[in-house]
C-alpha cells in the first residue's frame, strides 16, 4: 500500500480539464513543500513536471498546475490532449524513516 | 544534455548479491544528489536509495534497509547501487535519478533503467 494515496484512474475528453488529488498525512504533504509530479508513458522512464508543490520546469506546458491545500495535492491538466494519456504520480518528503514516499499512480485516459 | 545510463541488472536467485551501476553524462555529476528508484512489474514507483552530492551521507527505504548500500565513484561519474540477499519482491526496474535543486526531493533526470529479476 502507497504512503500517499492518488485515484487509480481518471477520463476526460479532449479540450476538458481534469484533477489529480494526492492525498497523504502531517508528516509529509501537511508539513513539507516538497510534492513534485511525474508522467510516465508506456514503456518509458517517468518525467518530471512539477517540483516543490507548484513550480514546472522549463519545457513544461503551461496546461500542467498544481496546488496544495493541508494533506493534499493536486496536479491539474487543462486542456487535455491524446499525449496526456499517461500514468501519473505524486511524491514528497516525509518526515517518516523513509526520505520520500509516492503514490500508488494515476492512469489517465484522453477518450 | 543529461544522460544517465544503468547497468547490471540481470537475473538472480533470491540471496544472491548484485551490482548496479549508473553512468552519469552532461552534467557536472559531484554536485548533485542521487536517488535510485524501482517499479516492479505493472506496479507503481518505489523509492529506495539516496546520496548526498558529497557522498557522506545515504538514506534508504525500509524495504531495503540493511540490504543495499549507495555509492558513487565522483571521479568516473558513476552512481551504484549494491544489492544483497536479494528477494523475489526487489524484481524491478531500478532507475537511476538526478535529484533537483535546491531542494533535493524531488527527480529531475531519469534513465532509462535496468531491470533485476529476482527468481529462482
């Protein structure tokens, strides 16, 4: 069982925005700005597309954002494209014996 | 341009030992942190290892704690991960990560990965 808790799937249609939710305690997404989120395609290594809670990297679309509001983070696309479809996760910091924890993924389908 | 390349997964029988390895390319390697990650097989990412770009500090998951040992030779760029008394539950793929400044938490680079099947 993951530390931090994502859907394990989520749909939308292309155009339509939709949110990832990344759920976890006080002693990592309630206490550490520290979540990042990651893509990951078939066959493929994970990206990185969001740091320390909000902040993208450069090459990064402008259509990924991310928010965090007491133990929970969410990665938000708008604009869904067919490249969107993907897994996704979270990760962050915990305070924990374990230095960072992730969530168990998110498989997003584009319909 | 980054690259980081991993090495030496194979397959082992459970209590067998193994050596991953890391190249590192494009980057000036001796001043980043460096994680390792897995993801078993249709499983989701597990992260297991880290080193501080200096070196002189290591921390590891529960799942692994007393069994692997991170390190890095800074001066052929290379980041390893020693595995002992491997288990059926370490089949993975292991990936070599680039930890991101300033804060060091979260991966920034990934290779591609090696994968370590654990089967008798």
């Amino acid at each position: 069982q993951s530390a931090l808790t994502q859907p394990a799937s989520l749909s939308g249609s292309p155009g339509q925005s939709i949110t990832i939710s990344c759920t976890g305690t006080n002693t990592d997404i309630g206490s550490y700005d520290y979540v990042s989120w990651y893509q990951q395609h078939p066959g493929t290594a994970p990206t990185l597309i969001i740091f320390d809670v909000t902040h993208r990297p450069s090459g990064i679309s402008h259509r990924f954002s991310a928010s965090k509001s007491g133990n929970t983070a969410s990665l938000t696309i708008s604009g869904l494209q067919p490249e969107d479809e993907a897994d996704y996760y979270c990760a962050s910091y915990t305070s924990d014996s374990t230095l960072v924890v992730f969530g168990g993924g998110t498989k997003l389908t584009v319909l | 341009q980054v690259h980081l390349v991993e090495s030496g997964g194979d397959l082992v029988q459970p209590g067998r030992s193994l050596r991953l390895s890391c190249k590192a390319s494009g980057f000036s390697f001796s001043g980043y942190g460096m994680h390792w990650v897995r993801q078993a097989p249709g499983k989701g990412l597990e992260w297991v290892a880290m080193i501080w770009y200096h070196g002189n500090s290591q921390y590891y998951a529960d799942s692994v704690k007393g069994r692997v040992a991170i390190s890095r030779d800074t001066s052929k760029d290379t980041l390893f991960l020693d595995m002992d008394d491997l288990r059926v539950e370490d089949t993975a793929v292991y990936y070599c990560v680039r930890a991101g400044r300033p804060s060091f938490y979260f991966f920034d680079r990934w290779g591609q990965g090696t994968l370590v099947t654990v089967s008798s």
